[in-house]
C-alpha cells in the first residue's frame, strides 16, 4: 500500500521525489540559461543609459556655467582701497541655479 511498511510504498515516493528534483533543477537550468543574456542586455542597456544621462547633465552643467559666466566679459571689477561689492545678479542666478540642480540631482543620487 501507499503508506503501509512494506518497502516497496517508500521506495516508490523516494523515486518520485528524486524525480521531482532532477526536474526542478532542469528547469531552473534551462530558465538560467534562457534568461541570463536577457537579464545580460538589459544591465548593458541600463548601464548605457546611466551613462548617457551623466554626460547630458554634465553637459547641461557645462552651458549654464557658460551662459551665465558671459557676462563676465562686460562686468567691471575695479575696486578701490575700501570698496565692498555685491556679487553681480548674473552670479547670483548661477548660485541659485546650481544650489536648485544640487537639491534635485541629492534625491536621485547617493550621499558620499
């Protein structure tokens, strides 16, 4: 019988289960082995995108620096002996600016 003593019942659902487990591990071979250049590609894809992303915000960076700093050119910085200035309006846009890009670009990236 199925659960009697005698040794022919144990013998057939140690079978079974040797069975089961052989095919399980198959399975989990051949899933590994479909999925695995798949999953492969798509970390490539995503690693691609991140790099990309970087090297838009890094040039986004780049053109708001240089915007802002234009003027520069135009602005006059001849103090005299016991003059204190203000920044000039351009340089106070730009610090609003990147303090405003720090405070986004801290949500999304790691704190070192």
């Amino acid at each position: 019988g199925i659960g009697g003593g005698g040794g022919g019942g144990s013998g057939g659902i140690a079978t079974l289960l040797s069975n089961a487990k052989e095919d399980v591990g198959s399975a989990r071979r051949r899933v590994r082995k479909q999925w695995q250049p798949l999953l492969r590609k798509l970390g490539d894809k995503v690693s691609r995108l991140a790099e990309i992303s970087l090297f838009v915000l890094r040039m986004e960076l780049r053109v708001r620096c240089f915007y802002y700093l234009d003027g520069v050119r135009g602005a006059d910085y001849s103090l005299g002996e016991d003059e204190l200035s203000e920044p000039d309006a351009f340089i106070m846009q730009l610090n609003e600016d990147l303090a405003a890009i720090e405070a986004l670009l801290a949500r999304f990236l790691p704190s070192h």
